[in-house]
C-alpha cells in the first residue's frame, strides 16, 4: 500500500493529536512503511515509540513490539487505546494473563483489530505463542530497547539473543527494527549481528545536549562542604546528587538539612510508599534536593532540574549520560557536576571482582572510559559525543563553550598560577 505525506500527517494528527513530526521519525517512519529493516537510535526522550506506533496503526497486520518492562508496555498500551474507541487495537501478551484474557487478544489478533501486540522477549519464546503468531499476520517486529541483546549494555537480558531465530518462524521476510538510546559502537554492533538487520538503514539523533554544563572537580575531604556551597549558590533550584551508597544517601541528606538546605534521600532500601512520598515532594517542588541513589530517576520527568551532582562517579560513561540528562529537560541551564577520586574508581573495581571474568572485563573497559572522561582535558562534550560514536566541533558546536575544560582550559589556568606567583 503506498502512502503519501499527507497520509502520514493526517494519521499522525488523528492518533496522536501531534501536528509535527520530532527529528528524524517521518524518515524512519517511511521507512518502516516500505517494509524495510530499521535501525533507529534516539537518546531517551527523542520520541522512538512513535516510530513504530504510527506506522502499526497504519498497515494491516499486528506489528509485535518486543519491550523488558511490563510497566513500560502497560503505559503504552492505554496510551494507544486512548487514540482509539477500539480496546483491542492494543494488547500485552504475557503470562499474568488468565485463559479468557488470552482467548480475547488471539481472537482481536485474529480479526485483524490488533494493531500492537506488547510482548515480553519471554513470552515470544513460548512455543504455544510461535505457533499462534505464525498463523496471523504480522506487520513488523519492533524490537524496543534493543541494547538488552549487547553485553556491553547496561542491561543485558539473554532471552533478546533468540529474537532472531523467533522472527524467521513468523513469516517470510518479516522487517525488524530495532530501537535504542545507547549509541555506543560496540552496541549497536551487537544489535546488527543478533537481529540480523546489517543491511538495515540507520538513523541516528544528535546525543548533544547544548544546553547542559559539565564539570569535574577533584573528590577531597571537603566534598560535603563544596556541595553545601553549590547547592545554596543555587538555591531554589531543583536538583538531584546521586551516591553510589544508600548509606552515603542517607548521610547527605541530613548533612544537607542541617545546613539548611531541603533535601529528601531516595533508595530502593525504603518500602514503596516514603519513596512515592519522597519523589512527590521533590516533583511537587516542597523541597529542592533529592540526594538519591540510581534507583531514582527512571520515568522521572521533572523538566526543570538545574543542577545533577555526582558524589560518587559512575561505572560508565552511558550511566552518566542518562543521569544527567535529567537535568534541563525544559531546554533552560543543567549543570552536570561529577566528583572524582580514584579511589572510587578501585572501589568500584572492587565491586566486580566477585562477577564472571567476561563481565568484569566489559565492566573494566567501561570504567576506563570513565577514568579517561574525568582526567580529560579536552572538552568534555566532545569527548563524550565521540564515544557515542559522533563528531563534535567544539568550536562551532552547540554548547561548544559549555564544560569547564573549554571555559577554562588548563594551560592558560597555569599560567595564571605563575603570574599570580
Ligand atoms: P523515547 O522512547 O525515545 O525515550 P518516547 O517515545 O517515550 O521517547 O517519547 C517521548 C515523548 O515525546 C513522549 O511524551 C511523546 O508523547 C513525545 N512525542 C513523541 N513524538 C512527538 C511529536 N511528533 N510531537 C510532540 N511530541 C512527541
Ligand atoms: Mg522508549
């Protein structure tokens, strides 16, 4: 069936309620409508659940969408049924289902009502759920979140190796696509060689975010009083300090409410409800700061955070892309400040070496990279942006000013010193 720009902007506006497209999704939504192998990588927030959406809604057939999270596929189901006066135009596949709910979605499947099916890559090895999906027609296979195929991922889950070998029992010639916010090479390598889509089209987003500060300062025994200082010097503003300790957490915290700074602790050690408490008076901005550990920041879109302090810094570079990236959603200033000892790089090396050898070596590379972003002198940006793999012109770039190397580089700083001598 072909489609034009029209189609695609009228359907974008009837399901959606959006009059534009976002960066490069029109591209890559044309390209998953001409039946091609896709390879999208957007940093979070890019707008990549549309790439698959709108072009499911579009073509008959049930595309498969293969998600980690069941909180994750749940919010996009009742996001898609909002669109639509049709329930079953959206459907999760997993195994919470009971007899007659898995009758009803095999029978909307059937009818051709399905648009999106959400599976778990577990619930898509099922041999009863193959023999099933192959007899109906399947539009596309989105595979979200793709880097949990890689090893070199933050988040490897095995099962996502056998997507592969899955697809090809579906149907001949099925597209993939798959999607994810981490740019690293090793990565994506890694998702072209387990689903197979080397001769897919990539797009890729820009990772820069213009509009954020970064800094390193060196770790000392004065650490929680050059935090006080910044956090008053931005006082009012909301930010989050990440520990690697839910004890560290909680030391802070309180060294920061007795010095009159308000501040709540966030970890995944206190029970569901003084975490949704804590969040909520961050969110609801009853106080600035939530010192927490990486337990605190997933589906968290609190659009003005001005500042993210790392106490303690973190075991990639990707962590640390992700965590501060929560700062300045709103396009406004985000100061991205890490401390760094490396102390904390063997503590952290420590932490590995009771692991598999394989992992602890990815896990050693990594926080060599780490290493080598804190004792940079270059710009920090475009250290960053080149692991991801992108080109940065730190003179004319967008933020190309915005880190503390470029701001003040360490060769005119000695100069300074010896003039001062
Ligand atoms: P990602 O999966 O890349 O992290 P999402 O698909 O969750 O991003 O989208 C992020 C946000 O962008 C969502 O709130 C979504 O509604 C919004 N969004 C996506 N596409 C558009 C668009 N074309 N116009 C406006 N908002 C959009
Ligand atoms: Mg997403």
């Amino acid at each position: 069936k072909e489609f034009d720009n029209i189609d695609l902007h009228s359907s974008l506006k009837k399901f959606f309620g959006f009059s534009q497209f976002k960066g490069l999704q029109e591209e890559v939504i044309k390209n998953v409508l001409r039946q091609n192998n896709t390879f999208v990588i957007m940093p979070t927030g890019g707008g990549k659940s549309l790439c698959y959406q709108l072009p499911a809604l579009m073509q008959d057939g049930t595309a498969i969408i293969v998600s980690p999270l069941i909180a994750l596929m749940k919010n996009q189901v009742d996001a898609i049924r909002g669109v639509s006066s049709e329930i079953g135009i959206a459907h999760v596949l997993n195994s919470s289902l009971n007899k007659g709910e898995i009758k009803q979605v095999k029978q909307d499947i059937t009818n051709g009502i399905t648009k999106l099916l959400y599976v778990a890559p577990e619930s898509l090895t099922k041999e009863e759920n193959v023999e099933f999906l192959r007899s109906v027609k399947v539009s596309f296979v989105a595979v979200d979140e793709a880097h949990c195929i890689s090893e070199w991922g933050h988040d490897f889950r095995p099962e996502y190796r056998n997507l592969k070998s899955i697809v090809e029992r579906l149907g001949e010639n099925i597209p993939i696509i798959g999607l994810t916010a981490t740019a690293t090479p090793k990565v994506q390598e890694d998702i072209i060689k387990n689903l197979g889509i080397g001769g897919a089209k990539l797009f890729k987003a820009s990772f820069n975010r213009p509009n954020l500060f970064y800094e390193v300062r060196t770790k000392t025994e004065n650490i929680e009083a050059d935090i006080i200082r910044f956090v008053k010097q931005n006082s009012g503003k909301s930010g989050i300090i990440y520990c690697l300790s839910r004890k560290k957490v909680e030391e802070l915290a309180q060294v920061l409410q007795v010095n009159g700074v308000s501040a709540v602790p966030y970890h995944a050690g206190f029970d569901a409800k003084t975490r949704s408490k804590y969040q909520d008076m961050f969110l609801m901005e009853d106080v600035d700061v939530v010192v927490a550990t990486i337990a605190f920041g997933m589906g968290i879109d609190k659009p003005d955070v001005r500042f993210v302090i790392h106490h303690d810094i973190p075991k990639s570079i990707e962590s640390y892309y992700q965590e501060t990236g929560r700062a300045g959603r709103d396009g406004g200033e985000g100061h991205c400040l890490a401390y760094y000892s490396y102390k904390d790089i063997e503590k952290l090396e420590k932490f590995m070496s009771g692991k598999p050898v394989a992992e602890q070596e990815i896990g050693n590379a990594l926080l060599q990279e780490v290493v080598a972003y804190a004792e940079t002198s270059m710009s920090r940006r475009k250290f960053m942006l080149h692991y991801f793999g992108e080109e940065f012109d730190d003179v004319n770039g967008d933020g190309a000013e915005m880190d503390d190397n470029t701001r003040n580089p360490k060769e005119k700083e000695e100069a300074k010193d010896n003039v001062e001598k």
